[in-house]
C-alpha cells in the first residue's frame, strides 16, 4: 500500500503540469463550443437572447447569401485542394533530387507560408490592383491590353485569384510533406522496377504513388480542412466582394457576428453547420485514404 501510494503521487504530481493546458483547453475550445451550441438555438444580440429552436438552421436554407457562401467554399475547397496537391507532388518530384542550387529553391518555395495570410492578400491585393497594379502595368508593356482586367472586380476571376494566392502561399508547406514522403522511399524498389522495365509513368504510378500515399493523405485532408475555413485571403484580397460574390462560410460568420445587423445566434449556427460539414467530411476522407493507403 505505502509503495502504491508513493506510485500514485509520483504520477499526480507529472499530472499537475497538464493543468495549465487543461485550463486552456476548456476555456478556449470546449465551453466555446458548447456554449455556441446552446446559442445556435436563441436570437442572441450579445446580450439578450431567446430561445428559438432549430428556427436559425431553417432559415439558412432559405437564405440566399448562405447558400451563395457555400458553393464558393465548394469552389475553393476543391479547386485548392487538388490543385495544390497536384502542383507541390510535382515539385517535390522535381526538388527531391540532389543538384546544385536544390536547397535554395526548397527554401524559396517553402518561404511564403511562413508570413501571414493577411499580409499575404493585401500584397497580392495591390499586386492585382487595377490600375496601379503590378500585373496590368506589366501587361501594358508588353503591348497586352486586351488582357488587362479587374483582377479583384469580377466575381467569376475574383475567385480564382483567392485559390491561386492561396495555392501560391501553401503549396511549400504540401511539397515539404511529399518530399519527406519520397526521401522514405528504397532505393532498391526503383532498381527493381528498372530491372521489369517500369520507367516513366509506370514507375510513378506502380512504385512512387502508392509509396507515397500516406504523405498524399496528410496533405488532403490539411487542405480540406483548412480550406473550408477559408478566411484571411479572402478578407484581405476582396472583403468578400464585389458585393457578396466572393463571400466564404467562415466570411459570412464573421459577417453576422460583426457587420451590420449583429445576429450572433445565427452566426452561431452557421458556425456549428461548418464544424459539422468539416467534422463529417474529414471523417469519410480520412477512413477512404486510409483505406487506400492498406490496398496499396
């Protein structure tokens, strides 16, 4: 007894530095997130609310603005989820041979994640700038204006200038992943598909891709993840413009939360429909990747 006492302390007093992170942990995740539950279900203002039911998830349905902000984090999800996956593997295919110069270039690819989104966008933004802009005056020197635009100002090119900037900020982070992936390859298998023959495309798709597999479902499911939390690159790059045109789920959270009209319980349970859209999501993504990844 006294010798499982002393066992007992010992491993209460390692406990005790976990605290800290506890606290943490329930004051800025969990009661948040259960509170913003309980508040998805009232007409709360911030400071008076009334309990409504399921009323704010009915209305979302009907709501033109939420359903619009949906289908652009469709588009953005998907459009930078497979192009950054398919850009940084390329990369990492090419940057994971030793030649001179290769640790540079990791570094400089590698570099624009480590800044800030925000910083990112509004750079990017005045580079897109109309009529001060970096890549309208370039096209006017070359005698290409037919090709200049307002890069931010039309919905349908507005969108895709958020995916590429985004895809131009994280693809470093994806090719460092697939890299780390390809370094743990053996050697001795591409020997062996040289010997059968398997050179090219067959090499790729019968040794390097299948090896490779849990790199490429780490890098999904990060940008699934990330991506239907889209915010920052659109606050900074178009405010959600023109108009509502370039509006995101997570944009239009913050929408009702702080522009006009402050509606927190509604901006509570659009809030809790994302947690479940991503929750839900990765869940399949992550048990068909890993499936994947076992038949392979």
């Amino acid at each position: 007894m006294p010798g499982s006492r002393r066992k007992w302390r010992a491993e209460l007093k390692w406990l005790t530095f976990l605290l800290p992170a506890l606290f943490f942990y329930l004051g800025f995740y969990l009661v948040p997130t259960l509170s913003s539950t309980y508040y998805s279900l009232t007409d709360w203002d911030g400071i008076t609310s009334k309990f409504i039911g399921l009323d704010n998830y009915k209305e979302m349905f009907h709501d033109r603005m939420i359903l619009a902000s949906f289908r652009n984090t469709i588009l953005y999800t998907v459009g930078i989820t497979v192009l950054q996956n398919g850009v940084g593997l390329l990369v990492a295919l090419l940057l994971v041979r030793k030649f001179r110069g290769v640790n540079v270039m990791r570094t400089l690819l590698f570099m624009p994640n480590i800044f800030s989104t925000l910083l990112i966008g509004y750079v990017w933004g005045f580079i897109l700038e109309p009529n001060i802009g970096v890549v309208n005056n370039v096209l006017d020197a070359l005698g290409l204006d037919a090709w200049k635009m307002g890069w931010l100002s039309d919905p349908g090119t507005a969108r895709w200038m958020i995916v590429f900037v985004t895809i131009w900020q994280c693809m470093g982070y994806s090719m460092v992943i697939y890299i780390a992936g390809l370094q743990g390859i053996p050697k001795d298998l591409y020997e062996s598909g040289d010997l059968d023959g398997a050179t090219g495309w067959r090499r790729f798709a019968n040794i390097t891709f299948p090896l490779v597999a849990p790199a490429f479902t780490i890098n999904v499911v990060l940008c699934l993840i990330g991506d239907l939390q889209l915010f920052n690159q659109i606050f900074a790059l178009t405010g959600g413009g023109p108009g509502y045109a370039t509006e995101s789920v997570a944009t239009m959270i913050y929408r009702l939360g702080f522009g006009n009209g402050i509606r927190w319980g509604y901006g509570s349970a659009l809030s809790v429909t994302l947690f479940a859209c991503i929750l839900i999501l990765t869940s399949i993504l992550v048990t068909f990747l890993r499936k994947r990844e076992v038949e392979m």
